[in-house]
C-alpha cells in the first residue's frame, strides 16, 4: 500500500493532545509516515519527531518541499494563510487546523490557490467526522422526535494561554472566542440546520481579561426552517457542570449531547407545566454512546481516503468560508448594533456569489 508521507507544522497543544492519535493509528495501518517536522520550539520538535521516527525537523517549512506529499498545518491562526498558500502552490495537499485563515481574502486566496493546482485543502473540523453529531444530525433528519425548533450548544472551558502568546491576541487569533472556537458550532449548526436567516452576537472580557478579542460569547441565530439555536461559549470557565453540552428540543423530545460523557440520551414524556408546582420527572433514555473525548482518528482517515482516492473532503474550505462568513457578519453587526442577515450563507449556498467585503480583516476592530 501506498503510503503518504506527511509534515506535520506545528507541535503544540491540538497535535499533542489529538493528532498525535490519528497519526500513530494511520501509521499502525501503513497508510502514513511522517517524513518532515516543522516546529520553532525545538524540544517540541524533537519530541514529536522521535515518537515518528522522523529524521527531517527544521523550523522553517520552506525547507520541506520534496519530502512530503502533504502537511497537516497545526499553527498560530495569523500563519494558516502563508503556510497553506506555499504547500498548494508547491503541489502538497493540505489539511488546515481550523479556522481556515484569519480573513475573507485570505480564505479566498486559499481555496482558489487549491482549485488552481487540483490540491486537497480540508478543514479540520473534527465534530463533523465524529459519531456523536453524525447520530444527531441523523435524529434530525429522520424527525425521531419530531421537529427541531431550539438547540442550545453550550461549551465551557478554562482556555487561559500564557501572557505573550498568540492565542491571547486578534492578530494571531483572527477574533475571539467565537472566531476560533466558535467556529466549530456554527459549521455543526449549518450542517444541521441548513440556510441561516439572521443572527446576533455579544462577546466580552469580564471573565477573560487576558484576551484582546471576546473571550466570552453568546450567539444566536434563526435559520430559515424556523429552528431558534443558541450559542454559548467561554474560555474563563472557573468550573463547570455543562462542559461540553448540546440540547435539541424537538417536538416529542428534547434530545442531549454530552459529549465529555460521550453519551447521547432522549429526554420525553415531560409532564404539563402546572403553576407552582414542580413537574414529575419525564423519561430518560441514553440512546448513544460513544467514548469520551476528542476523536481526530476519523477526520485524518478521511483527509488520507481523500488524498490516496482523490476523494472531496466533507469539510471543505469553502464550506468553512460559509461559517467564517456567518461569524464575520455576527461580529459587524456587534460592532453596529444591528442584527445580521446571514441569507446566502449556508453551506447549500454558493459560496462565490456572496461579494468579496472587508468584514473580515481584523485591523477593523475596534
Ligand atoms: N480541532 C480542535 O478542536 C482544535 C483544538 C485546539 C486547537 N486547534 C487548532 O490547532 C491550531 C494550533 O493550535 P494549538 O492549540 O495547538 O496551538 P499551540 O500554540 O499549542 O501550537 C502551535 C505551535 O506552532 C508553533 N509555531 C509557531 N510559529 C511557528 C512557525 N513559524 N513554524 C513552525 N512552528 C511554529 C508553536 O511553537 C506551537 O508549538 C490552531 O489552528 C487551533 O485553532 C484545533
């Protein structure tokens, strides 16, 4: 069999923690071999590439060309653009860590880039490659409990990077909260819910003082099915009892995600709401469940099916443009204290017919 041999450019938090899963699992498989490392932190760099058995590291990623037939790029959001630009354009196929870059041109830039040379260029948006979303988008589908009319997605976490780092500012973040974490609801709720109509966004500092974007973000949007979803993130989460949360109530159950737990339950046969009263417990049943935690094993399976079959990725870099577009117009309606008309933003949407703005650069913030 043929195997791909990849770069991996970035070694820190999301290719420790996940990636490095996917890797060693396509390499058990001999579909992958990590033939270069590209990291500016050398122990980083020098951990990584003895766990693969690589012997290329290097701090500069212009060097590897040659070497890798595709890169999985793991870096500061402000650096997706140049990195990915430089492989497509030098016949290597990418798999870009979300968000695809940090604004509208820049996003632009890279999948024309991609279309241009016949590269792959995949979004690495691990919910939707998972099982626990792909049984509820099927739940949803099918109506087993009736029709959606309100989600709630709620995800706590204590994201506290240290002073200096990238992560704490808009340049190297793209935004906030919202742009980077975000982004993973809102491309799971359009593939949901299809065509957004409008939509609102607050975000703040209160309880993240250390970020220069939002770090605290409640969203809301109304897609033209009717369905009412809401967003709620926060990277200063002191505790949490939701963690990772997700509740779809339908109109013959509400059904729940946990996915910290991994489990999936079906919440039905509520009892009327009597005034004063509190009402008996409904049924609960747990209809999934998977193992706990981030799973990238599926998401780097399908980016190799993709390179080895010449597959199109299901995260594609213009479906994820249509979320950083949705995101975008949320935050420009903050700034303006509008509401935003995100018609012409779902995934079904053509992404080339919504007109190149400027809503995406940062240094527009205020
Ligand atoms: N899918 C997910 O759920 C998820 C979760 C976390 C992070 N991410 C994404 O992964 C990417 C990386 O995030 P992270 O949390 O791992 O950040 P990180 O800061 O932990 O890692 C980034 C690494 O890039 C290295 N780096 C910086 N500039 C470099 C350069 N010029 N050349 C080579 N290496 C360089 C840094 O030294 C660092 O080790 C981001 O796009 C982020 O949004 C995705």
């Amino acid at each position: 069999m043929r195997k791909v041999r990849m770069g991996v450019i970035g070694c820190g938090g999301i290719v420790e923690g996940a990636h490095v899963h996917a890797i060693q699992d396509e390499m058990a498989k001999g579909r992958l071999e990590i033939t270069a490392v590209c990291e500016i932190i050398p122990e980083r760099a020098e951990k990584a590439a003895k766990l693969w058995n690589c012997d290329y590291i290097t701090d500069d990623w212009t060097t590897m060309l040659g070497r890798v037939d595709a890169i999985l790029c793991a870096l500061p959001h402000d650096l997706h653009h140049p990195c990915g630009k430089f492989f497509l354009e030098n016949g290597v196929h990418v798999m870009m860590e979300k968000p695809l870059a940090n604004t509208e041109p820049e996003c632009i830039d890279l999948i024309e880039t991609a279309e241009r040379t016949g590269k792959l260029l995949m979004v690495a948006y691990p919910w939707r490659y998972e099982d626990g979303p792909k049984v509820i988008r099927k739940l949803l589908d099918d109506k087993t409990y009736g029709e959606c009319f309100q989600v709630s997605m709620w995800t706590e976490q204590n994201t506290h990077p240290a002073e200096g780092n990238w992560a704490n500012t808009k340049k190297g973040l793209g935004g906030g909260q919202f742009f980077s974490h975000g982004c993973h609801y809102i491309d799971l709720l359009l593939w949901f819910f299809g065509k957004p109509k409008r939509g609102i966004h607050f975000g703040n500092n209160k309880g993240t003082p250390w970020m220069e974007g939002e770090g605290t973000s409640q969203a809301m949007i109304e897609f033209a099915d009717g369905t009412l979803a809401y967003h709620g993130g926060t990277w200063g989460a002191a505790g949490t009892r939701l963690g990772y949360s997700f509740h779809f109530h339908c109109t013959k159950g509400m059904i729940e995600y946990d996915h910290f737990a991994g489990k999936i339950y079906a919440h039905t046969d509520i009892a009327d709401h009597i005034p004063g009263e509190i009402g008996a417990n409904e049924k609960c049943e747990l209809i999934y469940e998977h193992t706990s935690g981030k799973n990238v094993v599926p998401e780097m399976n399908h980016f190799l099916d993709c390179v080895l079959n010449g597959d199109t990725p299901i995260t594609t870099a213009a479906e994820s443009l249509q979320g950083l577009r949705v995101i975008w117009k949320m935050y420009e309606a903050e700034r303006n204290n509008t509401i935003a008309d995100l018609t012409g933003l779902g995934l079904e949407d053509d992404w080339k017919a919504v007109p190149l703005t400027e809503h995406g650069v940062w240094e527009e913030w205020e």
